[in-house]
C-alpha cells in the first residue's frame, strides 16, 4: 500500500501543477465489509481536504455497489470537500463506468479522472515491460502452486498453461509477466512464445515465492453442513491439517470453495453468524481450490498460505510438521 500510495501523490502532483499530500488515516469506524475493502486517508491539494479512498483489492469490485458504498462512507467525513477512489489498477471498462458516474478516482500512471479540481487525464498504453509486485494476483499464484504441487516438469506457454489451468491466455500472460518481474522464475522464448520453467527446483521456489504469496480465502461463512452436498465437501482449516499432523480435528468442520461453486449455491443456503450444532465453516476461496486437492483436501501450500497469520501455536507448530513431511524431488 505504501507504494501505491507514493504513486498517487507523485502522479497527482505531476497532472494537477501543485503539490499533492496524503494526510493521516482517517479514523474507521466502518462495519467489517466495507473495512475488508477500503483504506481511508486525508488528501490535501492547495489547502483544500479531500477523502482518498484506497481500494484494497480490485476483485469483483463494481462501480454501482461502490456508489452504495460511498454514501455511508461519506456520512463519517462530512469535514471533506469530497472524495477520490484510489486503485492499483482497472479494467478499461471498469474506469469508463466511473467516469459515466462521474465518480473521482485515480489508477496512479494509468488515468486520473476528478472533476473537482478540473483534472482528466486519459489513460495511456501500459507499458510493456512487466513491473514488480509486493503481492501476486490470484492466477500469478495458481501457476505457482501447479509449479510448487509437480505440475510443471517441464517449461510451458502461457497457452498451455490457459488449457490446464482453466484461465484465460491473457490472465496466464500477466501471470507470466509477473513471475519474470519478482525473479520468481525464468521465462524464456522459443520463437513467439514465451516459456515458464523453475529450473532451481520446487524448495527454492517456495522460499523466493513465499513473501509474495496471498491467502488463498477471501471470505469465510458459516451454513448448515446439510445443505454442502459430499461432493463439496473439500476439508480445508484446522479440518485439513489435522489429518496431516497431529493436530485435533475441529468440532466444526472447514470446507473450501471456489468463486463457482459457491455462486451455484449461494442463493440457496442461509449463512449462520455463530456456531451451531450442525453447522460447518466455509472458506471462499480467490482461486478454484479443486485444481490443486488431494485426497479431499486442499493442496499442502494453499493449505499453509491460509493459515499462516494464526497466532496459535498448535496451528503453527502443525503447519510445520506438515511443510517437513513435503517431498520436494
């Protein structure tokens, strides 16, 4: 965030003629949705405040539910001149609809649109050398767990890689520009075609690509286990790792689920706000964690990435001896 933040203030000063600044944090007292999401800063442009909005993460993110949003963000800061949406980066289509909503936002580098201070400046063609990342993005980190889980034993186009992993060839080919960018593999050529290999091996994988890693779940719910059909029922949690450690098995149960799925059964099951008798936890995941399962479970990597951040040391010390038993020729 620090570097998307720095961004902002030089490509703000740059197109408004006058120095931009990025104030204290503004106090959050937002509910745990809209938390999830956001960042709030003061901005000052030539004396005058305004509210920065920094968009956490770009997924499934729509102007309209934005527009719903931003009114009960902006009854907390009524202080402000007004407001600006901050974004790593944008869908093309994505920044057309702001602007038609004639809602200020700033991709730093790529398109500034705020009519408050007179300023719109079109979007440019990104570059084409491949920039560094401090996190990868969900389909970087998919190649990397089929890289890390044996599926790569030989260099494979962004092509191939589309088929296999169920993506877009264009998805694999940023996918392949950012894992040239970190360092995190070797991307050669055959002619046109780009090639991905890890010629250091799957342990060196894991220790470089370790830090740029995301967790796997965005979301977690509570339902009733009798409305996850078995075929559904992929342990992931404390649920998976207890049966690859010594971990205790929970008394309720942790599944995982893709984006997919859970949209084939979202409008038929009730989310639950407390444990219950009958009642199983499930994680959304950012991912399709069937891609990488085994066994009914989710894929060891995934599986550690989720439950890194626990402070609990019957959790860390099962991650560890779960990483320990991990064959890596």
């Amino acid at each position: 965030m620090e570097k998307l933040t720095r961004k902002f203030v030089e490509y703000v000063s740059g197109a408004a003629g006058q120095s931009a600044a990025l104030g204290p944090r503004v106090p959050e007292q937002l509910p745990q949705y809209l938390f999830q999401r956001y960042s709030l800063f003061e901005i000052t442009i030539g004396g005058r405040r305004f509210l920065g909005i920094i968009l956490k993460d770009t997924i499934d993110f729509r102007p309209s539910v934005f527009e719903k949003h931003l009114r009960q963000i902006m009854l907390q800061v009524t202080y402000l001149e007004g407001h600006c949406l901050i974004a790593q980066d944008l869908p093309g289509y994505v920044r057309q609809r702001l602007v038609e909503r004639k809602i200020p936002f700033v991709v730093p580098g790529r398109q500034l649109y705020w009519p408050e201070l007179g300023l719109a400046v079109r979007a440019r063609k990104a570059k084409s050398t491949p920039v560094s990342v401090d996190t990868v993005s969900p389909a970087t980190q998919v190649v990397l767990i089929y890289a890390l889980t044996g599926g790569m034993p030989e260099p494979l186009t962004s092509k191939i890689l589309a088929e296999k992993l169920k993506y877009a060839t264009m998805s694999m080919s940023r996918a392949l520009d950012e894992i040239e960018a970190n360092n995190l593999g070797h991307v050669g050529r055959n002619g046109r075609e780009r090639l991905l290999s890890f010629p250091e091996g799957r342990r060196t994988l894991w220790q470089t690509a370790l830090p740029f890693m995301r967790n796997p779940v965005r979301e977690t719910v509570r339902i009733r286990k009798s409305l996850l059909t078995p075929a559904l029922r992929l342990d992931a949690g404390e649920s998976a790792l207890a049966s690859l450690s010594m971990l205790i098995s929970p008394e309720e149960q942790v599944y995982a689920l893709g984006r997919q799925a859970w949209k084939r059964i979202a409008g038929k099951v009730e989310t639950i706000p407390v444990e219950d008798e009958g009642t199983c936890r499930v994680q959304l995941w950012r991912y399709d964690p069937v891609l990488f399962s085994k066994e009914g479970k989710v894929d060891n990597f995934s599986l550690y990435l989720s439950m890194r951040d626990e402070e609990d040391e019957r959790i860390e010390s099962a991650l560890e001896e779960m990483m320990e038993k991990v064959v890596w020729s």
